[in-house]
C-alpha cells in the first residue's frame, strides 16, 4: 500500500463558486471593510514587495498578463486577461486566478479565482484612498459609468459615507443596463441615490467573497 500524500502535496482550491459562498456566509460589507484594512496594511509595507512589472502578451483580440510580486516570505501572482469582443459571444471580457507559494520551500499555497476577487479588491482600493485623500466635509462621489464594478464602489463607500454622519450622495452616471449575474445590487438604472446609512441593510442578492489568511497576504499591487 503506498503512502498517502504529505500536505504540501494537496493545495488548496478556491473556486468561483466558493468564494461566492464565502462572501455570502461573511457578508459582502464585512468581506469591503476587512479587504480595505488589509490592503491599507500592505501599503504600510510597500518597501517590502517586489516592484515587478506585469508581463502582457498583446494579440488582436486582447491581452493576457501576469502579475507577480512578493514579500519575500509569500510569493503570489494573478494571470487576468482583457477581452472586449468577449461580451458579443455572451462571455465574460475579464477573468482572473491566482496562486499563492511559500518562498522559503517553492511550494504552492494556495490556488484561486480571482475574477471576484479583484472587483473587490478594486473596490477596497478605491474606499482606502478615499479614506485618506477625499477632502474634509466631502458629502457627494461621482462614478462615471454604471458596469458591475459602479456597484462594487458603491458598497465599499458604505463605511466612508456613514463615518460622514450627514447625508451622502453617490452619483452614477452611466447607460441602463441589465445586472451582471454576479452584481451584487440588482437596481443598477439609477442615476443619483443616497448611500445607505449605518442601519440599512445590503439587498439578499448581494455577491459573495471571502476573508481568509491569504487575503492577508495578498500584495497591493495584485
């Protein structure tokens, strides 16, 4: 009988369809608030991170890129791609995955979609800039264009106009559309809506993602 497979043989998956799970089970605000706070840590530690530029394969029809950076105790990179014609064939124009190593052994940590990942991380990014750079007494974000991720933003400022205590407005401006299936607000037609206050709650339907350890250790620049 042969021996079973040491841990570091079996690498941990996540797929779409968990992170969604996740992202449900945490709460799609609570996965936002602690994304900003992990992403703000890794810009404490900037000098930290390889500065390695991403490598782009251009064709035609797109571009295919892959991102890599590390610590220098975590190694990790995201391969994403940019399609426009994809949205004719009924497909989607960006998908995203992930890996994560171990410096120290080479050995692979964790693997994972990131096509959810990054419209969250997008979003956590832009509510940690605006945490620090969006003057005093500011009451009102534009967002230019009503895509999937105008409803990312609008949720990771959820926490940024309820510290402003009065009124908040969110302007969107951008054509009707129908809801990605992903979308994490189904009303996506409207073209000035108050942000939600501190007791409002996100619609059942919102998207899914996850808090994990890796996300911890995810780079700013991925």
């Amino acid at each position: 009988m042969s021996a079973l497979p040491s841990e570091k043989a079996l690498i941990p998956f996540v797929s779409v369809e968990n992170m969604m799970r996740l992202v449900h089970h945490l709460g799609i605000e609570r996965v936002l608030r602690e994304l900003t706070d992990t992403i703000e840590d890794d810009f404490r530690r900037w000098e930290v991170f390889d500065k390695t530029s991403r490598i782009a394969s251009h064709s035609r029809d797109g571009v295919i890129e892959l991102m890599p950076t590390s610590d220098g105790e975590i190694y990790g990179f995201k391969y994403v791609n940019g399609h426009p014609k994809n949205m004719a064939a009924g497909l989607q124009t960006v998908t995203a995955f992930g890996l994560l190593a171990d410096v120290a052994t080479g050995y692979p940590l964790l693997l994972t979609e990131m096509t959810l990942l990054t419209a969250l991380r997008t979003a956590a990014t832009s509510a940690m800039a605006a945490r620090h750079l969006a003057p005093k007494g500011t009451r009102v974000m534009a967002m230019i264009g009503n895509g999937a991720q105008a409803e990312f933003q609008a949720l990771a400022m959820k926490p940024f106009s309820a510290s402003r205590r009065s009124g908040f407005t969110i302007s969107i401006s951008g054509r009707p559309r129908r809801p990605s299936a992903t979308s994490p607000v189904r009303a996506s037609h409207c073209t000035r809506a108050k942000a939600p206050n501190r007791r409002s709650r996100v619609p059942a339907s919102s998207p899914p993602a996850r808090r994990t350890n890796s996300m911890r250790r995810s780079s700013p620049t991925t």
